[in-house]
C-alpha cells in the first residue's frame, strides 16, 4: 500500500479519555475488602462490566445452566462448615459426658447420630458439587467460545483507522488473555466466590447462633484483614500491569520472528530476535519475584492477624464456660465456624480478583465487539454494478503523518473502461484502492460509483462488485480450491467447478496446478510456502475474477510473474476486462501501455493525464519512466537449435555431474521434519537451574504445611482448657496464646519466603525455557516449518499459549499443592502416631481415593492432550486477524466466521470429556473432608466405647483426617492447571529438545564470492514428486554479476533458499571458492551474503533496528545513512518526523510497499556482502527509484558478487551473464545481446516487455 496506516487503538477507537478511569470509594472499599486488588487501584484499564454483562452473551439455556450452578455452589458453601458444627458437636458430647464415656452406650447412639449427618452431608456435597462444576463449565466453555467468535467477528468488523496500530500477533495475545481471563472468573471460580461467600455468611450465622460473645470479639478481624489486602493490591496492581504488558510485547515479537523466519535467517538476526524477546521476559521475570514478595507478605499479614484476633475471642470465651456463661462445645464450634468463615474469607480473595479480572477483561472485549460496525448479512445474490467511478478533488491524510497523501486527487473511469495509475513509489497510487473498497474514509471531497456518493452504497455490495489482486498476494491455509471460492457461491452460467477451470486458465495457473498430485484438492500449509510468488500470484488472480466482478482492481497483480506469464495473463486479463471496469496500477509500465486513460500521479494530485502514445510524445513524467524502461528488440530470424536443455553458449559453464566422495553430513538433510511429543512431564522445571530458589520454595512451603497439625495441636490444647477444673484453665489458655502467635509469625514467614521464591523461580526458569526454544526454532530449517503440525502459526500458538500453561508447575499453584501436601501428609502421620489403627484406616481410605483420582486425572490428561493437539482454532484465529484486511476487501468476513466456528465444533466432544471427569474430581475433593471425618470418627468412637481411646485424642484424631479431606478440598482448583501444565511440558519440551543448532559447518572462511552450481537436484519435502531442480548448473565469478530468468515456479528462488542453506539439495553441489558451502559455518556463510526477497518483511522497531538486524561489529548511524542512500531511502526517511528513529509498525505497515523495500535493500547492503542475492529486490519500485537503486546496486555489486532474479527485465540487461531456467534446468546461457540474438526464449520474454512492440 502507499502511505502509511492509521494510527487509531483497536480497543478504543471512540476516544482516549476512556482507556483510564477512576474507581469510585466504593468500589475500592469491595476490592479492598474481597479481591487483594486491582480495583483498589487509583486507575483501571477498563471500567469494569457488571457481573450481570459477564452473561451479555449467554443463551437462555446457559444462563438456567449459570443460575443452577450458582445455586448449587451456594448450597456447597452453606454445607462447607457443617463438618465444624459435626466436630464441634462429637466433642460437646464427650465434653458432657466427661469420664462416663467408656461404655455408655447413649453417648455412642449420640455420636452415631451426628457420623448419620456426616454421611447425609458427604452424599449432599457430592452430588451438588458435581451438578455444579458440570453445568457451570459446560456454560462457560459455550460462552468462552461464543464471545472467541464475537471478538474475532467484531475485528473482521473494525475498519482499517483501528486495526493499523496493532499486529496480529498482539491481537492474539490480547483475545486469548482476556478470553482465558473471562473463563477462568466464569467457571469455578464464580463458584468458589458463591461458595465462600454462602461458608463465611453461615459461618457467622452459626457462631451468633452458638456463642455470640466470642462472635462479637471476632467482628472488627474483617476490616482488619481488609485493610491488609487493601494494602497488597495498592502496591502488587502496578506491577501486575507492568508485567502484562511486557509479556504482551513479548509474544509479537514470537509471532513476528517465527512467521518471517526466513527473513530472519537469512539476516542471522536470530540472536537479535532472543535478545529482544529475553529483555521482556527478564522484565516480566524480575516483576514476578517482587509480585510474589507482595503477595506473600501481605498474605501471612493476612493469617498472622486472624490468628491474633483468635486470641482476643479465646481470652472472653473460655473464661464465659468456666464462669458458667457458656457450654464448651458452644465456644468451640463457635470459635471453629469465625475461624472458618475468615480463613475462606482469605482464600476467596483471589478468586472474587479472578472475577474483578473477567469484568474488565470482558469490559475490553465487549469495547472491541461493541465499537465495530454492526454486522451486515451479506446475500448469495448482490446487486450488480455497472462499475464507472469518479475521484473528485479528494484529500487523505493518514493519522500517523502530518503531510496528505492525497491533495485533491480527481480522476475518472467510464464504465467496462481500462484505466492506470502510475508513479513513484508513496505517491498515492495504492491508497486510491483503500479509499475506493471503503476500507478508509476520505477527508474530503467525493467519490462517485455509478453515479452515488461511495457513502450511501453498502460496502459488502461495493466489495462483492471489486475484484482486488494486490501487490503482495495472500493465500490462506487450506486448499487451492478453497482458496478460490472462499464460501463464496457461484450463481453465474455453468457449474462451480467450470468457472473454477475457467479462472484458473485466465490466469495461467491451470498448468502448475495440474501437476500437482492432488491438483485444486492440493492443501496450502501456512502462508502457501509450497508455492513460488508467481504462482501464488495467479492463484490471487484466479481468486480475485472468481465472483465475476464489476470492478477489477490491479495493484501490482503481475509483479511476481515472468515476462511470458506476464504476458499470457496480461491478455486473459484484458479478455476478462471485457464488460467490466478495469483499474491498473504498476510500476512495470509494459503493462500498463494498452490501458485507454493512464492517470501519472506525483504529490497527491494528477500531474498527467493520456494514452500511452500521447504521454510518451509528451515528453514529461510518464515519457522519462518509459524512457528508463524501455528493451530495444531487433526481429532477429530464428536460427535452427538442437532440442535439447542446453544450448552452445551454455557449454563453456557447464560440467558433468560430480557428487564429493565424503559428502558432508549436514543434519538439515537427516532431520525429522518434526519429532513426535516428548513424554515429559511438568516435574522437568526443576531441572532448568534455580535449584536454590526451587528448594526455598518447596521448603517454605513444606513449612507452611505444618500448620493444620499445628493447629490441631492448638485445638487439643483449648479442649484441655475447657476440659480443666476452673482454677487451672489459664496456663493452658496463655499457652495456647503464645504458641497461637508463634504459628501466626511461623505462617507469616513461611508465607512470604514461597511467594517470593516461587515467582522469582517461575518466571526464570519460564524465561529460560521459552528464550532456549525460541533460539532454537529460529534455527530449524526450511523443511521444519513446511508440515502442518511444526507450522508456523502452530508453533507461535504453542510458544505464547503453552508457556502460560507450564508455569502452574512452579508458581504460587505449586505453593499450594506442597502446602497441602505437606499438610496432608503431616495430619496423616499424626492420627498414625496417635492411634495407629485409626490412622492406617485413614492411610487406606487415602490410597483408595488416590487411586480414584489418579484414574480420572490420567482420563482427563488424554482427553486434554487429544483436545490440544487436534484443535486448530488459536492458529485459525492467528490466521484471520493476520490476513483481516484482504478477507474485508473481499466480503468473505462471513466464510471465516463459520470456518472459525467449525473449528470450535471439532473439539466439542473432547471439551465435554474433560469436563465430565474434571466435574467428577471436583465432586470427590469437596465431599472428601465428610467422608474423611466420618471414617475417624466412627472408627474412633468405637475405641473411646471400649475405653482404648481416650475423647481427647479421638477429637484430636478426627480433626486430623477431616483436614486430610480439606486438603484436598483446598488444592482442587490447582488439578485441572497442573493437568494443563503436565499437557503443555510435552509439547512445548518437544521444541526445547530439538538439536541446539543446525550449523554443523566448521570452517569459516572469508570469500571472495566466487561460486559454481553442479548439477543440483531437489525436491520439496512436502512434495515429494515434483522436482523442482534438473542437473542445474550455474556459476560466477568473484565479482560478476549474474541473473536468472525463467517462468514463475521454475526453480529460481529454489536457487536462492539452498545456497541460503534453507534447505539441503538432493543431489548435487554448491561450491563457494572451491568449498562445499555445506562444510561452511551457517553463521559465517550468511555473514557474506545479503538477501533482498521479493516480498520486503520489516519487523516492529525502528528503521534503524531493522536495517542492522543481526549486524556484527560496530556500525554508526553514518553506516546507516550510507546504505539507506545507495537504496535510495535517505530522503523520505529524512522527510519523516523521527527519521531514523521512525517505528515502521507491524509487518511495516506505516511505509508503502516501495519504502519497505528500498529499507530491505539497505539492510542487505549495510552489511557489506560478498554475494548479494536479489530476490525481485526492485518488483515494489516505481522506474525512477528503479533506476536509481538498480545504479546504487552496479556500485555496491562492485567487489562483490550478485545474482539477481528478475522479471523486469530492464533491471538485468546489463549483467554478465543471464541464465533462463525452465523446468528446474537452464535451456539459456548468456548476454542480453547474446539471448536476443539467440531468438530464444528470453528473446520472448524481452519482446513481451518491450514499450515499443505493438
């Protein structure tokens, strides 16, 4: 395109005002009270939604399944502290009963009375529990997808002004970020919030009900805690803000190396690529610690103060039962359900954050869908237009610059006319297409179609009537076929499949096309790698005349064809252009000369106006580019050749085929195209260093577990204090106050020493893995992106969307697990020491349930591998919101909405799966604290009944294996996140397992740039039987200048990847000096050479940036200046209000496609190589910048060597030697004079080009 984009917020395209707001008192009175958080913070990055809008989307039946979860969640919560009241009520009985206990069979019947309600409540929580979990999963997976379909609509739905600033690989991050953080606040997280809510609610309903006194003691601990959290999420929210965003930027620059690998390669700038994505990894790495700290500090502030108000309560409780104010089961259960209550008060804090997130995440999501236009339901059937248009002093000014690119610009075009637009590179030639296909809006002035304002036409009317092919085609992943139609149905004359025939030979893309073993059925991999830039080009074509337009719309559309190719469809184009509209836009003016009006433009405005003929005779503009053009061909009679593939001016560089006897073993050849998943586990994080970290964490956490047998000590010393006569209560009660404040400093630290260790192990270790993957995926070759399960987008998706999954392995979850491993285990050892046949009965009851768990925890991990490795919806996702402008200009918005939908579809039945058997996992931990105490309980009343047991130690006993059940309640919601990350080792372990580097090559040499091509075979790996190089011979000098011309698809940019190393030949050899380039090191070989490709890839970051990507050495901006001149870039980077310093955005979209070129052109040539590589380097350049940079590139080729690939052929006339490739094989050797005279096939090649032949 011309002109730079938009600079316009995807978020917020209304206003700015609105990316900031102030939280109200109240609301961060709540967040302070409930969320350890971010909205206590002074600003937002959203105003949250209403927890009611969270269900905006929803259908009726997903809110019955909302409404009966939520309920059921409730139910659970109120259920929750009855096992507190069932204890509290078996020592109230033993309490009472006192020494009489042994044999009294009433007191037996009592107990078996509560060990009833136990059952009933175990059975209660488990089916409420289980109806819970599945019902609010199943709707939120449903909602999830149904707003991932929303989001990727409404961006379908967002106009060009708001999709420019971004990249793709950020929109990714933001939809599957947001998204994550809406089902994680939706599903069982909003359950747990209920939960806790209706626990903390009952809990100090029951303790009024059982002690009001030592009820009112424990009021004021609420606001304390509250102040507490308060004061972590003021200090934590900042940084988590921080660390967002730099994990944001972290995953474009993964999307925008890992999709342009190439380009990064052949530039060595892998390093450069791990350098940047490591600076914000080690940013995000140094946050998580300080977050962790945070978190942890205010966290045991948090315990240590319920345990100091526990103290408070106990002083006024025990001495009301000795005083006779209070039974002593009263102030237990009353003291147990405060002590509860608060402690889910704490726990239900990241949660009710998790909820506060999905409100603003959703709130930025629904900013998205809701500021696009609303959708259009687009008919098989569109009206047709008779396709005249009209500019009429239009003006455009993009955001982004100061400076109009349209001045009033008026030009007009009669209906089934044939126009051009021609002029330099940035004129506004492109930008009239943008303005045209409604994908700008003009500042002023007016455009005309069929006579109407372009406002008052419905844009997918308007783009169904035009047909686009642009400069720099875009092909989608799926078949040749499916890439034609895109949904699209046919209505005209014949059937489906003969217009696609039809198409397919306008554009001459029937031929190669019928090669291939699966013809139009053949499927395209991510960005249609198996195909030349020619032959997507045709396909672009094909695609473009598929729907019959009105209006077809030429922007470069025969840059990357051959002149013979060129040509053929040139003529099948203007066949096609019969009937309708026809608007040309080229550098290549040979193409352009049969137009009937040709509109030269400069500066925004109409400099000149007229046929070919007339513009030339006028001596002006247009003339001087046609001058500069132009091929003198002389008829030449055809002189008789023998048939076959060389000819005699091709002998003299030619050579029988030789093989090296001790052929270098290069593993780009032995490699597995991909490696099968690896069978590691998330337990491999802890062998990636930070061993001291690692062992902090786990022992603080280990520590920490000792506080529920800590606590059970505690509870035994207050039954002794209440079990005690009256005058000998208080040494108890004052021990138990000690020890209570011990254990809230011992939580307090312990606390606070995970938290930190944990985040500062986590995201380094994290770090390290995903730096060492990335470094290695950027040196796979070639034939390891070419297969669909190592594609390009797949790896990005795995990359961005595992990482966050693996990390569950060392963060704060893995905290909890020890925590409530260490607890389970000590609480265990406890009733063992204390009653080892009751203990061993827990120990059983444990492995049976262990053995349950572990049964659906392997279910649920095939079920979740199976889910992951067959979905393909993130890479479809990535997909759209990569290619959304051609998908708007064609109309084909709806084609992909249901593609991505069906994606969804495929993995319905797996999703169901997991949450079956997550549902079941879930129903088990909730219920198991019932069923725990039960078996204690009534196992131990029977040895109490028979006087081996004394009441103390039975409670003591009970409690103990009743936590060994909430333990398991507690470290629930961490199972399904370690499945995740046990699912997500295997595959992001795969990438981290690959061979450090494939640069077996040791020597490193200094070329002169001489170097012979003999008798090189080689096939596609992907395409097995289809050669696409034949005994190619070719050579150079040190110093001379070669080019290969040849028909799209023959071989040439073949040439170009296997001496770049991208790929190995299969027979065959490349030599550099005499040496095989295979024995060379990668490094040092890429070191000497430049590669301009054909289609320009610039990365996001400065102009300067871009043009020293994997430089070595010391390089000056003079350096800089030095080749941005000899590629003819200095003065419009000079133009630019940051020059040098100027971020060319996303894919460089803010320069047009000549100005990413012409910085391409000067990256290559800072870098001073002995062999250049030109790739259609000049395709995207008007005549003037042509010339200019074609003598700035005789001068820089001077002491070195260049091959050039070139339709233009104008740009290679002056080589030294020209080689005409065909089929894989040079048929042609030599001068341009040679080659004519010759009346070959570049002599062809030269006429159809010529400005001169009629």
């Amino acid at each position: 395109m011309d002109g730079p984009p938009c600079s316009v917020n995807l978020l917020d395209s209304e206003a700015k005002a609105m990316q900031k707001r102030k939280a109200s008192w109240s609301e961060r009175f709540v967040a302070a009270l409930l969320c350890k958080g971010d909205l206590a913070n002074e600003e937002l990055d959203a105003e949250p939604c209403s927890t009611k809008e969270l269900f905006r989307f929803a259908s009726p039946w997903e809110r019955i399944c909302f409404f009966i979860g939520i309920l059921c969640a409730a139910l659970t919560g109120v259920l929750m502290p009855l096992n507190t009241v069932f204890s509290g009520m078996v020592a109230d009985v033993y309490l009472k009963a006192g020494n009489e206990a042994t044999g009294d069979e009433s007191v037996l019947d009592q107990v078996f009375v509560i060990l009833h309600l136990y059952a009933g409540t175990a059975a209660l929580q488990f089916a409420f529990s289980l109806v819970q979990q599945y019902l609010l999963l199943s709707a939120t997976n449903s909602l999830v997808n149904k707003l991932r379909r929303e989001f990727v609509s409404a961006v379908l739905r967002t106009d060009a002004a708001a999709l420019d600033e971004t990249s793709a690989g950020k929109m990714s991050s933001l939809l599957n970020e947001n998204i994550d953080k809406v089902r994680d606040g939706l599903g069982e997280k909003i359950a747990l919030v209920v939960r806790g809510m209706g626990m903390f609610v009952l809990s100090i309903g029951l303790s009024f009900f059982y002690n009001w006194k030592v009820t009112l003691c424990l009021i004021p601990l609420g606001p304390a805690c509250a102040i507490v959290m308060g004061l972590m999420g003021k200090y934590s929210s900042s940084s988590l803000k921080e660390q967002m965003d730099a994990s944001t930027t972290a995953a474009a620059i993964v999307e925008e190396s890992i999709m342009n690998v190439k380009t990064v390669a052949a530039c060595n700038g892998q390093e450069d690529m791990v350098k940047r994505y490591a600076s914000f990894l080690s940013i995000s790495s140094r946050l998580g610690a300080k977050i962790g700290f945070i978190n942890g500090f205010f966290e045991g502030a948090f315990f240590f103060t319920i345990y100091l108000f526990s103290i408070v309560s106990l002083l006024i409780g025990v001495p009301d039962v000795h005083n006779g104010g209070a039974d002593a089961g009263s102030v237990i259960v009353a003291f147990g359900c405060i002590l509860l209550g608060t402690y889910y008060l704490g726990t239900v804090g990241p949660f009710m954050m998790a909820l506060l997130k999905a409100r603003i995440a959703a709130a930025v999501i629904y900013r998205t869908i809701d500021n696009a236009s609303a959708r259009e339901v687009v008919e098989e059937t569109v009206e047709k237009l008779r396709g005249s248009v009209s500019f009429e002093n239009v003006h455009f000014k993009y955001p982004t610059r100061e400076t109009p690119v349209l001045k009033g610009l008026s030009w007009r075009v009669e209906s089934q006319q044939t126009i051009a637009l021609a002029g330099h590179s940035g004129c506004g030639k492109s930008t009239t297409i943008g303005l045209l296909s409604k994908i700008y809006e003009k500042s002023e002035g007016t455009i005309l179609v069929d006579g109407k304002d372009i406002g008052t036409i419905d844009k997918n009317i308007l783009r169904r009537n035009i047909g686009v092919v642009s400069q720099e085609p875009c092909l989608f992943n799926g078949t040749i076929r499916e890439n034609i139609t895109l949904g699209r149905k046919w209505r005209g004359e014949g059937t489906e499949e003969e217009r696609i025939n039809t198409v397919t030979t306008i554009a001459q893309a029937s031929h190669f096309i019928e090669k291939l073993d699966d013809g139009l059925s053949t499927v395209l991999g991510d960005g249609a790698i198996s195909l030349s830039g020619g032959q997507k080009q045709r396909i672009a074509i094909a695609r473009a005349i598929f729907m019959d337009p009105s209006i077809l719309i030429l922007d470069e559309a025969t840059s990357a064809l051959d002149a013979q190719s060129e040509r053929k469809v040139q003529e099948a184009l203007n066949e096609a252009s019969v009937g309708r509209t026809t608007i040309m836009i080229a550098h290549r003016l040979s193409t352009l000369k049969n137009a009937d009006v040709i509109y030269v433009l400069d500066k925004g405005v109409v400099a000149e106006k007229g046929s070919h003929e007339d513009l030339v005779s006028l001596g002006g503009m247009y003339a001087r580019m046609a001058e500069k053009q132009s091929l003198y061909v002389e008829e030449v009679p055809k002189t008789k050749r023998e048939d076959k593939p060389f000819n005699h001016s091709l002998e003299r560089f030619a050579s029988r085929r030789s093989l090296l006897s001790d052929r270098a073993k290069s593993p780009i050849g032995e490699e597995k195209a991909f490696s099968p998943p690896s069978k590691s586990s998330f337990l491999r994080l802890y062998t990636h260093g930070h061993t001291r970290q690692i062992l902090s964490t786990v022992i603080f956490a280990a520590l920490r577990g000792l506080e529920i047998p800590y606590y059970i000590v505690l509870m035994g010393l207050l039954y002794a204090a209440l079990n005690a006569p009256p005058t000998d209560y208080w040494p108890l009660l004052i021990i138990f106050c000690v020890a209570s404040i011990l254990m809230g400093v011992a939580v307090w630290v312990t606390l606070t020493g995970s938290y930190y260790y944990s985040g500062l192990c986590s995201e380094g270790v994290m770090a390290r893995i995903r730096e060492q993957i990335l470094r290695k995926v950027l040196h796979r070759n070639g034939e390891y992106f070419d297969h669909e399960k190592t594609s390009n987008a797949t790896i990005v998706n795995d990359l961005n969307q595992h990482a966050s999954s693996l990390i569950a392995g060392l963060d704060h979850r893995m905290v909890l697990f020890v925590w409530c491993t260490s607890s389970f285990l000590t609480c265990l050892l406890f009733s063992i020491v204390a009653k080892w046949e009751i203990g061993l009965m827990g120990l059983g009851a444990s492995i049976l349930f262990f053995l349950l768990l572990a049964g659906l925890f392997y279910l649920m991990t095939i079920f979740m591998e199976k889910e992951s490795t067959t979905s393909r919806t993130a890479e479809l996702a990535l997909e759209i919101l990569e290619q959304v402008r051609t998908i708007q200009i064609m109309a084909v918005e709806g084609h992909f909405e249901c593609k991505y939908e069906s994606s969804q579809k495929e993995v319905k039945g797996l999703t169901r799966k997991v949450t079956v058997v997550q549902s079941f996992i879930y129903a088990f931990t909730q219920s198991s604290a019932f069923l725990f105490g039960l078996i204690a309980f009534a196992a131990g009343a029977e040895y109490v009944f028979d006087g081996d047991l004394s009441p103390l130690n039975l409670y003591l006993i009970g409690i103990s294996i009743e936590f060994c059940g909430c333990c398991l309640s507690f470290i629930n919601p961490t199972f399904p996140d370690l499945v995740r990350a046990n699912t997500a080792a295997r595959i992001l372990y795969t990438y981290f397992d690959l061979p450090d580097e494939l640069d077996v090559g040791d020597e490193k040499v200094e070329l002169s740039g001489e170097f012979t091509v003999t008798n090189i075979d080689f096939v596609y790996p992907t395409r097995p039987d289809h050669k696409v190089a034949r005994q190619l011979c070719i050579s150079a000098s040190s110093g001379e200048s070669i080019a290969l011309v040849g028909a799209s698809g023959c071989g040439k940019s073949t040439l170009i990847g296997l001496i770049e190393r991208f790929y190995e030949q299969s027979a065959g050899t490349i030599k550099l000096d005499g040496i095989d380039h295979r024995t060379i090191s990668m490094h040092n070989l890429r070191s000497q050479i430049s590669l301009v490709g054909q289609e320009p890839v610039l990365f996001q970051g400065s102009i300067t940036e871009n043009i020293l990507l994997g430089c070595e050495g010391e390089l000056s901006l003079d350096d800089v200046r030095s080749a941005c001149a000899m590629a003819n870039a200095s003065s419009f980077i000079e133009d630019l209000p940051e020059g040098y310093d100027t971020n060319v955005g996303s894919k460089g979209r803010s320069l047009s496609g000549g100005q990413k070129q012409r910085i391409a052109i000067a990256r290559a040539l800072v870098r001073k190589p002995k062999i250049l590589l030109l790739d259609e380097a000049t395709s995207a350049l008007d005549g003037e910048s042509e010339r200019i940079v074609q003598e700035a590139l005789g001068k820089a080729a001077e002491g070195r060597t260049s091959i050039a690939i070139a339709h233009r052929l104008s740009s290679i006339k002056d080589v030294s030697r020209i080689y005409f490739i065909e089929d894989g094989s040079v048929i042609e050797c030599g001068t341009h004079e040679d080659l004519i005279n010759l009346s070959g096939k570049y002599a062809s090649y030269v006429k159809a080009q010529s400005l001169d032949q009629k």
